[in-house]
C-alpha cells in the first residue's frame, strides 16, 4: 500500500532531528525517547520463530517489508539483547551495528522516499524481558513450561527486530515451531499447525493493523478451545491446566461480554478473539491485539477491560504515551458501565466512592492527562481519573450523547490513530457543547479537582 503524506510525517515524528540521509533513532515519543524509528513505515512483519522450551533458546528470522518516508542511507531497529548473525535489505548484504537498543542498518543501497524495501534479519539467543520503569517486567518472559510475551509498552523489541512504538502498525505473520507438547498462541487467526520431527510449526496471521507491542508468542502447556460465536467471530482459547478451573466460568462469558461491548461501542474490530491465559504470576494481563493473555484466570471484570481494549487501545491506537488515559480510563469505565448494566454498583457510586478519597491519596498525584513519565503510565490516576473523566462527560452531556461519542471515536479511528485533542474535539462536536472546563480539570489539572 501507498503510505498518505500526512501519515508519513507522523511516523517520521516530531521532536526529534531526522538527518537527510538517515532515519532517526527514535520518533521522539517524551516518555519512551528512543522507542520506534524514523524514515520508514513497517507495512508487514513475517517473523519465523524456533523456542526450545528446555534451553531457553530463540532461533528467529524476521522480514520486515517496509515503505521509506525518506532516503535511506541508514536506519534502525528496535531489539533488545539478541545476537543478530546478518542482515539483508532486498536481497543483498548490509552493514549493521549494535548502539544499545538500536539495531542500526546501513544498506548497500539508500531506498528513496516512497520506496518500499525489504529487511531479512536472522538473529538468536535466550530472550529475556526488559525492566521498564516502573519496575515491571516486559516483553519474552520466560516461563516453567515456555513463555509469557506480552510487550507493553517496550517489549516486543526482547524478542523480533520492530519499529516499536503505537504510531507504526502493521500486519502480521508469525510462525513459531516449539517442542511437541507446547502451544505457541499468537495474534489473529490460525493458519496451520504441523508436527515433524518432535516439533511443532503453529502459523498465525493479524492481517488488521496491529502495533508492535500487541503482538505476542505466548508458548506453553495449554488445553485449547476454538468455537465461533454467533456473530461470527472465530474464538481461540489456550488455557494452562492449573488455571482451567478457575478461569473457565469466567471464559464462558467472553461471548456475552463481546456482544454486548459491541452493542454500546460498534461492531468488534476484528476476525478473531479469545484468550490466552498462562501460569506466569507477573502481576498483569495485557490486551494483545484480538486475543488478551492473561498471567493467571481472570476475574470477569479483567475480561471486560481487556476486550474493551480492542476498541480502545488496539484498533485506535496512540500516538504518545502521554495519551494512554484513552486507553486505560476508557477500558476503566468500560468495567463500570458492565457492572452498572449486569446489577452491580452503578458508575455514579463508583465514581463517588474514589471522589470520595483525601486529596493526599494517590489517586490524586498526577493528572490523567500527562501522568509526567514512563514510571506512571500505569498508575491509579490513569485508569480511575481517566474512567472518571469519562463519567464527568456523561454527566455533562447525557447518556445518548455520550455513548454517540463512543461509537464515533471507535467507529472514525478504527484501525487508526487518536490523539486527546481530536476525542476533545470530537466531544465538542458531537455535543454542540464547549468543553474545554471539563477536560481541564479533570484530565490536566494537578490535584483533586474541588467539586465533582
């Protein structure tokens, strides 16, 4: 495909200088510097995996068919620790450099702006997480029986070479050989599985555009579901035995939840869902794109707000880090209308019980709206003052208003970007209301907002 001008000059990104002849080492994202890269837009990544569970070791291929936004003399990628044995661009050798995160590319010959190309890099090693700053692990973690991948928000350059930022989505295959025995569970739908030799080659595609750190390839012992629900979405569950029982009353429900989350925020923004759930204790799930994983059985309102996230996180994406309250607080919320609408508290009651707490209370330290740093992105003020910013919408404008907003956010940046300013925007519009009070107050001010 033909990249538009005006996205092009997104993902080349502000802030950070682009020589004429190189693409920059970041898109100069405040929070995350150096994560994703200029000059170029990745169309397709076709990742070619081996995992040996007994060793921890990786033996991967990744081509990366991708369209300049500039002339090429250099380039770069994300990836984090693996040793990288060539590289190729069209065909022919390139020179190549490590600079810590930055796989640096010096191609044989520079690619013109709008031409596409094609990267080959063959690399291994034993993929380890990254600490991110708020202390948590990210991206390939290992595990007893395999490994929990799950990328957010700089991860997934631990394990595949990536323009790894929200502003450059692509399409996907991946296929993951592992030893017989383990399930290798990815994004999007399965093409194939085939077992030669004690091993087995599962092939997965995400033809919808997808950022680099929704992918996954979670591997270990799990006991597999496949079904179609009635609305025609192919569902792909792969649960670990010491969790079956717990998660399975909860996994039922995952049709309902689609249904009627489809129902308030407009039609299910891809072919394929299901979960993925692992005994791996990291002490988070993520929404990796059409098929959330899962460290342990998910209560019901985990499941809620990860799906929710197809809508909200995945389907329209970021285009800053700053920006992750149209994330987290709309998947935040999305839990409070579930139990408002399924008999439980009502989202004013919820609202008012965290209204309620001291202004020295944490969920007071920093505005939604730009938590400050990486280190906060997943703090209490981004998930329950960005769900309560929502609610203080609501009240302003009405309940048919606001959930006309919400299926016109999802609906018009399906498959795309968003920003804060255009959902502000978009509010105003759809309200005929000046809103600008509201949403300074309560996603950029510092402090407890005086009334609610």
């Amino acid at each position: 495909m033909t990249i538009p001008l005006a996205v092009a000059a997104l993902l080349v990104g502000t802030g950070t200088a682009v020589a004429a002849t190189g693409g920059a080492p970041g898109v100069g994202d405040p929070y995350f510097p150096l994560a994703g890269n200029g000059g170029y837009h990745v169309e397709h990544y076709g990742l070619t995996l081996r995992y040996d569970t007994s060793r921890g070791r990786l033996d991967a291929t990744a081509v990366l068919t991708a369209r300049a936004t500039q002339s090429l003399a250099r380039f770069d990628l994300d990836l984090e620790g693996l040793k990288v044995t060539g590289v190729n661009v069209d065909h022919a050798r390139a020179a190549f450099r490590r600079d810590g995160q930055e796989l640096v590319v010096t191609p044989r010959r520079a690619p013109s702006a709008g031409e596409e190309f094609r990267v080959t890099v063959a690399y291994q090693g034993s993929p380890k997480p990254v600490t991110d700053p708020d202390g948590s692990a990210d991206g390939w973690i290992p595990t007893g029986d395999g490994a929990f991948v799950a990328g957010e928000p700089q991860g997934a350059m631990t394990w595949f070479p990536a323009n790894g930022h929200p502003r450059d989505k692509s399409s996907y295959d991946i296929m993951i050989t592992v030893p017989n025995g383990r399930t290798a569970v990815s994004n999007g739908r399965l093409v194939s599985q085939r077992t030669a030799h004690g091993w087995t080659t599962f092939h997965w595609q995400q033809s919808e555009p997808m950022a680099a750190y929704l992918a996954t390839a979670t591997v270990g012992r799990f006991k597999v579901e496949q079904y179609t629900t009635r609305d025609g979405i192919r569902v792909y569950n792969a649960v670990d035995a010491r969790e079956a029982s717990a998660a399975a009353p909860v996994l039922k429900k995952l049709p309902s939840v689609l249904e009627w989350e489809s129902g308030l925020f407009g039609p299910y923004p891809f072919r394929n869902a299901g979960s993925i759930v692992d005994h791996a204790k990291v002490g988070y799930a993520l929404e990796t794109q059409s098929r959330p994983v899962y460290d342990a059985a998910p209560d019901l309102s985990t499941l809620v707000h990860e799906n929710a996230h197809q809508w909200f996180g995945d389907s329209v994406s970021l285009t800053s880090w700053k920006d992750i309250w149209l994330n987290e607080g709309f998947a935040t919320y999305a839990e409070w209308l579930y139990r408002e609408q399924h008999g439980g508290d009502s989202a004013q009651k919820t609202f008012d019980s965290l209204y309620a707490r001291p202004a020295t209370d944490g969920l007071w330290a920093f505005p939604a709206g730009d938590p400050g740093s990486g280190k906060n992105i997943f703090a209490a003020p981004v998930y329950a003052r960005g769900a309560m910013t929502l609610h203080e919408l609501r009240g302003a404008v009405g309940d048919p208003v606001f959930f006309r907003i919400l299926r016109a956010w999802a609906g018009e940046h399906r498959g795309g970007h968003g920003t804060t300013a255009q959902f502000v925007r978009l509010a105003e519009r759809e309200s005929g209301k000046n809103l600008d009070s509201l949403f300074t107050t309560w996603l950029y001010t510092a402090g407890k907002p005086n009334s609610a």
